[in-house]
C-alpha cells in the first residue's frame, strides 16, 4: 500500500470516527432532552399541588379560627347576663324604670 493510500484510509477513518462520535453526543442530547420532557409535566404538576395543599392549609387555618369565634359566642349566648346586655345594646330593650342614652359617634355638621 503506498503513502497516498495510507493516508487516504486514514482519512477516512478519521471522518467516520468523527461522525460515529457525532452521532452518540446526538443521541445522548435526544435522550436528556425526552427525559426532560417527560418529567416537566410532573414537576410542574407537584408545584401546583404543592400550591394547592398550602391554600388548604391556610383554609384550615381560617375556619378553626371562625369554630371557635363561633363556639365562644355559642357559650356567650348560654350567659343571661350577656344576652340582656346584647338585647339592650342591639334592639333597645330596657328594664322597667331604666333610660337608655344614646350618643352620636360621628360630630354634627352644623355651625360652630
């Protein structure tokens, strides 16, 4: 085999070498890149769940709170002391003999 031949050969062993190289760093970025695609969907699936399960918590949160405003002002109604004072305060009712004094809380606008 003479020098050229050689050299030819070589050649292209060496473009055939690069492009078997070529084609498994394709390969493997095509196999990443579906990887990646999909998982995207679930990732972006568990942050809105995520999301979701802290809203509820803050729900639950907020409707423990409004139980016990509720359950207090259930036990406040149980108290006959509290509800005259509340039947006093809200409808005007009043003990015989007793007057009741009512004062503005916004100024007059009249002259001064």
């Amino acid at each position: 085999m003479s020098y050229y031949e050689e050299y030819k050969q070589r050649r292209q062993d060496g473009v055939w070498h690069f492009l078997n190289r070529l084609i498994y760093v394709l390969f493997v970025f095509i196999g990443i890149t579906a990887i990646i695609c999909l998982f995207l969907p679930r990732l972006r699936q568990q942050k809105e769940m995520a999301a979701r399960q802290e809203d509820l918590k803050r729900q639950v949160v907020e409707q423990a709170a409004l139980l016990n405003l509720h359950t207090r002002q259930e036990d406040w109604l149980k108290d006959p002391d509290y509800v005259a004072t509340l039947a006093r305060d809200k409808i005007d009712v009043m003990k015989p003999g007793e007057t009741i004094l009512r004062f503005d809380s916004q100024p007059s606008t009249g002259p001064k």
